[in-house]
C-alpha cells in the first residue's frame, strides 16, 4: 500500500475487537510520532502509552464520543478500545504551535497504525483533569488529545457531502462521513 493509498483508506472507527494491540505496534507509533515535524524543532511533544486493561476502562470514563450519534455511537462493552495512546505537550517549552506539532504526530501515528492493521479514533473531548489524575501526569504537561486503538469491528465511508457534516451509523452500525469534494476546496494559482 503506497502512502496515498493508506491517506484514502484510513477512516475513524469507534468499535474495536476485544483483541489487544502488541506493544511493539504502539512504540513503533510512538516512534514514527517523535519523527514527525516540530516548529523550531522544539519537540514539546510527549506520548503517554495504556495497555493495561484495568487502566484503559478507567481512561474510557473520561472520554467522550461521537456527538452526533451519541449515544448510539459511544462504543458498547466488549468493543471498547484496547489501548490508548495519550498526547502531552510539555509545557515548559516555549512553544506557541505544539499543538500543530501534535497533530503532525498523530497524523503519523494513524498512519503507522493503519499499516498494522489497528484502527484509530482521535479523540480531543477529553476529561482531562480526571485522566490526568488517574494516569499521574504531572502538572508541567498538558493533555492535547487522546488516540484510541483497537483492532476494527465497524467499516467507515467517505460520503459525498450534501450539506450537512453530520456522520451517521447505518443499521449494520458501520459509519458514514461526509466529506467535501476535491472541485470544492481545491483552488489552482488564484482564488
């Protein structure tokens, strides 16, 4: 699979196989994340990794899913995630863009993962003084977001957009999102 190919496959899933993700797949994302680009290569990009199952049903309660198909979009017990890995930003940095340094991270990191056949959902609605508190972070970081993996139980499509960014789950549970059209964002030389 080239690398434009994973860019088209890649989608977010919300339900995942209870089959846990091997730790040599969550540190190779890890490495391919401190890779990424840094503004002023300044690096305030950590990565805390939780595997353990008991800590990764405590890091479920405080995440939310899926606005608009909340509820029926929140993922069931038994198809919960199986690990997480948790993005801070280093604070004592001065550094005014980490949080584009993040997502250059996390960009690879889905990438990464998708060539291993785990699926990811980013997640940015976190409770993030009651994750800090269970996963002992200290104070001097700051929680950017959340990536939550699992190996796939749900399919996701690309839809044309008709008006409404709104993603929904067909009655096989399986997302649709709609997505704007290349003739529509696309601008060549002047606007």
């Amino acid at each position: 699979m080239t690398v434009y190919e994973a860019i088209l496959k890649r989608r977010t899933i919300r339900r995942f196989q209870p089959k846990p993700v091997p730790y040599a797949v969550l540190e190779k994302m890890v490495n391919s994340a401190r890779l990424a680009p840094s503004a002023a290569n300044l690096q305030p990009c950590e990565y805390l990794v939780v595997d353990e199952p008991a800590l990764v049903a405590e890091v479920f309660t405080t995440l939310k899913w899926a606005g608009y198909i909340a509820p029926a979009g929140n993922p069931p017990e038994g198809k919960r995630p199986t690990a997480y890995v948790i993005v801070l930003l280093k604070q004592e940095k001065d550094a005014p863009y980490g949080t584009v340094d993040a997502a250059a991270a996390i960009e690879n990191m889905i990438l990464t993962a998708l060539e291993e056949g785990v699926a990811i959902c980013w997640l940015g609605s976190v409770y993030r003084k009651e994750l800090a508190k269970i996963l002992k972070i200290p104070d001097k970081y700051a929680i950017d977001s959340v990536l939550a993996l699992g190996y796939p139980d749900q399919e996701s499509f690309a839809e044309e957009f008709a008006g409404s960014v709104k993603y929904w789950l067909d009655e096989k549970g399986n997302l649709h999102v709609p997505k704007r059209s290349l003739k529509e964002i696309l601008h060549h030389n002047t606007y």
